[in-house]
C-alpha cells in the first residue's frame, strides 16, 4: 500500500457518518456546554476570590510572595493560567456581565485569548528590562548582605562587575553615589 492509496481511505472514511452520529453528537453537547459554562464561572470566581485577597492583577505581586505558587502547586493549575483567572475577574464586573458582552467566548481557550487581547500595556517599552535590572539588583543587595569571603578572584569579579554597574547606572539613569567616601576599590 502507498502514501497515495492510504489518503484516499481517509478522506472515504472521513467523509462517512456513522449511523445516528448527529443525535450522538446532540447527546455529547448537552453534557458538554454546560461543563465548560461551569468551567469558566469556576475560573471567574477563583479570579475573584485572588483579587480580593491580592489586590489588582495589573499591579506586580512582590517578589517572594508565594501565594500564588502556592495556589499554583495546591490546585495544580499553571501560574500563566492563574494570572489570566484573575485579569479574567478584573475584566468584567461579574459573571453575567462576561456573559452578556461575550456571548461568543464559550471556552477557556477564547477566554484567554481575549484576557491576553485586552490585556492593558501599562509599562513603557523598555520597562521590562528595567525590571530586570531592578530585581537582579535587589537580589544581589541580598546576597551581600550574607557574610561572604571580601578578598579572593570572586570578590575581584564583583567589584569589577559593580564598577561597571555604576558606571552605566550614572550613565544611563543619571544615577549618583550620594557618599563618595564609601568607595569600594580593590
């Protein structure tokens, strides 16, 4: 048998119904439709309920919060999905309201697709790297602060690595050492 005669069997079979195939269909949309209608007012509330507990979904969660880990893991949901639940929440004043302005957006999948649409672009284009920046300079105040060795090829790194930090920082963000007797040398 050959690629072409094994197409040709699909599409004959493809194109075949099967005896009572509309009323079996008819029977899996009256168990279907009002699952996925559960679905996404189950997503809505868990939404609705994170709002009220974490505040706006348009503000960033502190870094270390575990909340929504924790959600995450417990409910074994995907944080991706958690954050679409709650943009989800915040969209529309109630469920009934979704309902009335979306009537079409009958699954999660169009669900998302409209959160993720709608989604608010509040930072600027090159705030994303400034968060970046922002966070991998607090976590690095962190790590100083533990009772790490001060001499050695590491600690010649860092200082170098910090020199140059600053250097752009003043250049780029205007940024100034208030105290320029507290400098660090090697």
């Amino acid at each position: 048998m050959n690629d072409m005669s094994v197409s040709r069997s699909d599409q004959a079979h493809c194109q075949r119904h099967v005896v009572g195939e509309d009323a079996l269909l008819e029977a899996l949309r009256a168990i279907w439709t009002p699952h996925r209608q559960r679905d996404l007012e189950v997503r809505f509330e868990l939404g609705v309920l994170l709002n009220q507990k974490l505040g706006s979904p348009a503000v960033r969660q502190s870094y270390g919060q575990g909340t929504i880990q924790r959600v995450s893991r417990e409910l074994d949901l995907d944080k991706s999905d958690i954050s679409r639940m709650r943009r989800f929440a915040d969209h529309f004043k109630s469920f009934e309201a979704f309902q009335r302005s979306e009537p079409n957006a009958t699954s999660w999948h169009k669900v998302r697709q409209l959160v993720t649409r709608d989604k608010p672009s509040k930072r600027a284009p090159d705030s994303r790297a400034l968060w970046g920046v922002q966070r991998s300079v607090q976590a690095s105040i962190k790590a100083l602060s533990l009772d790490l060795p001060t001499s050695g090829r590491m600690a010649d790194e860092v200082r170098s690595a910090l020199r140059n930090l600053f250097r752009l920082a003043h250049e780029r963000l205007g940024f100034e050492i208030a105290d320029q007797t507290q400098r660090v040398d090697a």
